[in-house]
C-alpha cells in the first residue's frame, strides 16, 4: 500500500518517467551519497536485555 502510494505521488509529481529516468535524476538530484552502513554500525549498541 505504502509502495502504491509512493509511485502515485510520484506519478504526480513527475509524470510518467521510465525507470532508468528516475534513476539519473535521482542520481543528478542527490549528488551526495550516503553510506548508510557505515551510519547504522556508528548507532548500533547492544541491549543488556532484561532483568530477571
């Protein structure tokens, strides 16, 4: 649903756009590329678990 969503508001906002459009004006638009690994492995602790 949420997937649906997205592709109509895209739709809207864009127009009918093939896939390989999206992609280099998602590529021209974000020129800035983000490692989300390296982001997600700085935030990531370990939870002592629960108290029993």
């Amino acid at each position: 649903m949420v997937e649906q969503a997205l592709e109509l508001y895209a739709r809207q906002q864009h127009g009918e756009e093939s896939a390989l459009d999206f992609y280099a004006r998602l590529a021209r638009d974000l020129s800035a590329d983000i490692d989300l690994e390296s982001i997600l492995r700085e935030n990531r602790h370990g939870h002592a678990g629960i108290d029993l």
